[in-house]
C-alpha cells in the first residue's frame, strides 16, 4: 500500500504551500524535492491565498509564529479547506507560551486540517490542555515508551475523532492515528533529534503525501512518517567517524531522493492496531 | 574573456547587498563567498539604503515577498541607480500570484535593472504579460528546448531592448540577451532543478558578476551563468551512488569555491547570435 | 577548566533562545544542537518574553535587524536580566548603518550583556564610536595582528570594564577579556571566513556555554571560542581536494557534534594575560 502512495508522490509531484519558520525552511524544500514533491512558500496574507490555489496542500508551521503571517495562516487554511486541499498543523512549541498555544487552538477551530503534526508535548498541549512542552523539543516525562504506548494510542484515537484530522504523535515510537485505526511506527533513529527541523520537514513530506493520495490521509501520513523514519535509518548506516548531525542532515535528505516505492514498501516497520 | 571577468570577482571580491527571501539565503551567502564575493542583507527599509551604499551591486528577489520589505526594495533599488550600482532582479514566482507579478511590474517601473534573471515562465509573465508559472519552478509549457530557441531569443532580445536589462532566461538552455546580442549557454544538469535555491544563488552570483565588469553586464550574467552551469557539471561527476539533491547543493558551492578563471574559460559552452 | 566547562554544557544541554538573522539560523541551530543544547526562536515580541523564561540564556543577533524584532530584543532582553539568564550580543555590521549601530548603542544601554561577542570593526564602534566596518566583515584596517595584539587587549579590557560584559572579539588571534584578565586564543582557520555564519554560530555557542556555567562567563565564553577554532581546524583538516566552503561548513559542524570536553582541553590554544 506504502508503495503506492508513493509512486502517487513521485508521479503527481505535488505543489506544497509552506506557512512555516525561516529556521529549518530550506531544509523543508529540499526535503520536498527529495520525495518528488515541489515546495513553495509565501507568507503574507493576499499571497498565500492565491499561492494556495495552484497547490495541492497546505503546511501550516508555527515554529517563528509572528502577527504579521498569522493572518496569512489562518486565510490561506481557509481558502484551502474551500479547495479541499489537505491542510497539515504543524504546531511547533505549543505549550510553550501563550501565543503559540492560543494560535494552534484558534486554527484548529476555525481551519478544518486533514493531519496535525507535532511531538507528544505539543499534540498533548492541544489534546489535553496540558503537557510540559520543553522549548520545541517534547519533555522527557511526556516520552512515549512501551509501558505508555496503548494509552498514548488512545488519546490519540480520541483527539482525531475530535478533530476529524489524522493524529502524527512522533517519539521513540510514533503514533498515527485516526479515530479508529492506530500506526505504530518504530522506523527511525534517536540520532534524528540532534538535527534541527526533521519534525518540519516530516510535516512538509505529509502534506507532499496526502495531496497525492487526498482520499487516504491516514495511510498518507503513515507512508510518510515510515518514510522520514526510513531514510533517517538509510543515512545513519551511512555515517562515517567523523560524519555528526550536520552531515547526518543532508545524508537524510539524500537518502529521501534516492528512496524508491519499493524501498519503502519493504522497510516501513508498523503494526496496526 | 569569462577568465577576466571572473579573476575580476576574485580580485575586487565585492561586497553585494541581497534583499532575498528566507528560504534560499544562506545558500546565496555562502555561494557569494565561494565565488570570491561578500553578502549582506538588510531588508529594513532604511538600513537596506545605508547598506546598498557600501556595497558594488543588489539583488531584488521576491522569493517570499511581504509588505514589510517591498518599499526597502524600491528604495534600496532607487538608491543603487543613483550610486550607478548594478542591481539585478530575480522575479520568483511572477505570473503566480497578483503581488508578486505586480511588484515585479512596479520595480521594473521605478528601478532601472542592470539584469533580470528568471525563469521562462516568469519572464514571460513580465515581458508578454503571459506565461504559466507553475509556483517558482517554470511550466513545462514554457520549456525553451531546441525547436523554440530562436523564438526565446528574440523575445528575450526584444525585452532587453524595452527595459535596458540584460536578461537572463534559465531553462535547459540558458539565454543571456542584451537588445543586440544573444549567449545561449548549455552549461548545467537537469539534476539542479531537484536542489531550492539553485537560482536564486544564481541570481546572487550574476550581481557579484556584474559589480566586479559594470561595464560589460551581458558578459558578466554570460559569465556568471556559464560558472554556475560548470559548477553544476563539475558536482554532478563528484555525486556517489547515495549522495542526493542534498548533497549536490553541498558540491555545487565547494566547486564554485574552488572554480579557477581558467577553468571557466575552458568550460563554458555557449555560443553567441 | 574548558573541560568542566564543556562537560556541564553537555550535562546541562542548556535551552538557548535566539532572537536572530534569517541568514545564518539553521546552521546556529545545528550549532547548538552539536555542542549538547538546545535552541529555540522567536521574534514576536509577547512570544519572545515568553520563550525566554523557559530558556537559560539568550542570543541577540541583529544581522538582519528589522522593525518588528527589534522590541522583541529589548524586552527579551530585559526579561532575561531580571531571570538572571546570560545574555549575549552579537552587533552584526554594526558601524554598516546607523540602524544597527544605533540599535545596539541602545540594546547596551537598555540591557545587561554577560557577553558581547563581534569583529574587530563591530566592537571598536560600539566600544569608540569608530570602526569602519565592511559590511559584516571586519575591516581590513581594523585587522589584530601580532603588532597591535596589546592595544586591542586593552582597548577590550576597558570596554568590558564600561559595560560589566566579557567582550570577544574575534580575528585572526581572538580575544576574549574581562576588566581584569584576556584570553588571547590562536585556535581556528582562516578559511572560517570563507563560510557566512561562523560568527553567528559562534554567539549562539557562547550563549549555551554561558548558560551551563553562568557563574564564569570569562571562562565559557573563552572555552567556546577555543571549541569552535578547534572544530575548526578539526573539519579544515578533513577536507578533500574537492570539499569547498559548503562542506567546510557541515565539517565544523560535524566537529562540534564530535568534539569531547578532554579534546577542547587539550586543544585550546590561548594565553591568559
């Protein structure tokens, strides 16, 4: 099935808008030309509504939120929701101040998003109104383990049907959820959090992905997570002695380029539940 | 002559002011330095003015346009004119949206380009009124191939005669037209177009160009094209089996870092009507 | 001591907020994140208040200083003073324009810094009122060489007396001092300087060393700038004929990820006087 939606990305090469940070944004338009996908990024209001309407999915990234493109986040969601373009949250750092936190619950109200993307901190801020996010990285006592992992797959199951969006909860394990299936996804390596933006970048691919397959976001996003994961364990055989994150990074995105359907087809290592 | 231009760069190493968007900077700044220049970017409008003065040339590029910084691109621009300064516009995405075709429209108005450097679309857009930009990549519509080169030529001949700008069209071939004269340049790899940015560092690279031969644009855009195609060559041959469009973006830089005067001259495929 | 200092970073993995320039963010980021921290920005003022009580220290960066930051660094600023975080300013191109040298006359009025961290031509015009900036680079008359090593110590030593700040100022020797004591630091390439950002990196490293030992920020601040001349040197060495600027760049990166607290011990290379 993985294969598939893949082959879809690699065929349909989707026009992916990006709302997103001016920290990790090269990386994320590389990583959409790496998977077949073609990325393009405007920020201000009147722009990014028309730029959302000669593409075929929408990320919308918190990660440098300032006043002057929230209004552009929220009309171009909008405009997209109108278009039936699917719409990616990528909710980076709720939890961590008001104004991000206030800012992901307003567009989940008011913007209908087929995937929302975040670490356990942050998905738990929007699920819960709690979690203890740590800066943009998830706080060591929200780590998703094994002893909690039926539960987490819970609440996620629970904060889709909510929603109606498709839950990426990302960790050691990652959770992708609807209300009624769960992946479990344990592709991956911890290695991957020393590297700036592999979460954008995962939120970048997921929308690259359910605009080619819109009718199956679930599937869509877990091909896409098993990818991210898949290409992070590809470049990490790849590493000499001396290669660290900065290498690492780029190794990822190469191995994104070279990746085939078939590829991930096999490597993708989850259980459906 | 490409040998003299470039030794230029080398010797005069000069410092060029780019008014960018966030998502190809950094790749422009260290291309800048691997070609011998030295980048700055300012896009508050006042500082943007001070800058462009100690600076030899400016890049507009529109990338990510948003209303803070379109009036530091009108003055930073006017400024430049005044100074006799070199300033080269790159129009991303013109013909995909109202404000960045208008913008692009008004700088051409108010700003007197010294080069303008786009793709086929968004040149098209800018000199026909036309063209079918798909986001900031060119439409395959729009593709200059063999048996539409002539006709790309007199149009882009035609275009530099109305605006008194070198232009500069990229596409599998490359064509460098003043009102007169015509470089049509096959340096380059298709591979360039799956790295973001490779344009926009040309763009850079063409007012690095331009700053160090003001009197002599079309051979200075001819020359920095053809130092970009050869460096896209030269990276290519370097890429191993698992090396990606991440790892080519890496190469391309290191090659023009190393790229010699000679070497230029020796590579450069182009030929002139 | 660079050892405990190094450890404690790596111990610690201090959360660095960075209120900073869209040029160089990524590769600060990465920075980060390879000497054991952690980074996170923001720019929205309210936001950014907010991010920095969850920070141990705070980077103010003004490389492309804009309108809408600027209250952000100042009340960031402030708040991280009354926390008792480390704060570090990095003048990017101050002495270029008057917005920036402005800026941070104010920024050292208005705020408490426990480093300053420029060029030579950056930290003359803050610490003079002249200087003669080129750019973002220092001026080539501005240059520390043997000859003048002393009258730039002092010059230093007298202007962290003025500000209570330990001032870094950095060439090819680098000198950080206090009103007492200067580290005078012989590590690092010139080749550095071939790559944008290096300074930028730079501040962010202190700010994360700062943090992990806020208690001597004479020696953080010496020990990061003997670590990043390290990784340095460390990547020049592993340079391939083809590796240019581009690599350089991932290789320092890469240097720091690898770098253990005994090697800076061994490694830095300064003189106390």
């Amino acid at each position: 099935m993985f294969e598939q939606i893949f082959d879809r990305v690699r065929q349909k090469s989707p026009l992916v808008h990006n709302i997103t940070n001016y920290v990790t944004v090269n990386d994320c338009a590389n990583m959409l030309l790496a998977c077949g996908g073609s990325p393009i990024m405007a920020d201000e209001v009147e722009d990014a509504v028309e730029i959302t309407e000669i593409c075929s999915s929408l990320v919308i990234n918190i990660g440098t939120l300032n006043r002057q493109t929230i209004p552009a986040m929220f009309a171009a969601g909008k405009r997209a929701n109108e278009l039936g373009h699917p719409v990616v949250l990528d909710p980076v750092g709720a939890g961590a101040s008001r104004l991000r936190t206030d800012t992901a619950r307003k567009l989940l109200d008011e913007v209908r998003f087929a995937v929302i993307r975040g670490n356990v901190s942050e998905i738990k801020t929007l699920a819960l109104g709690s979690g203890t996010t740590k800066g943009v990285d998830a706080d060591a006592a929200d780590r998703v383990a094994e002893e909690n992992l039926d539960e987490a797959v819970l609440s996620a199951k629970e904060f889709a049907g909510r929603t109606g969006a498709v839950i990426v909860m990302t960790g050691a394990v990652d959770i992708v959820a609807d209300r009624e299936r769960a992946f479990r996804i344990r592709n991956g390596c911890s290695m991957m959090s020393s590297i700036t933006g592999t979460g954008c970048q995962l939120s970048a691919l997921v929308a690259a992905f359910a605009a080619a397959s819109p009718e199956h976001p679930l599937e869509a996003a877990a091909a896409a997570v098993c990818a991210m994961g898949l290409c992070g364990e590809i470049a990490y055989r790849r590493l000499s002695a001396l290669d660290g994150n900065s290498s690492y990074r780029n190794y990822i995105i190469d191995a994104m380029y070279h990746l085939t359907p078939e590829e991930l087809e096999k490597g993708a290592d989850y259980e459906v539940r």
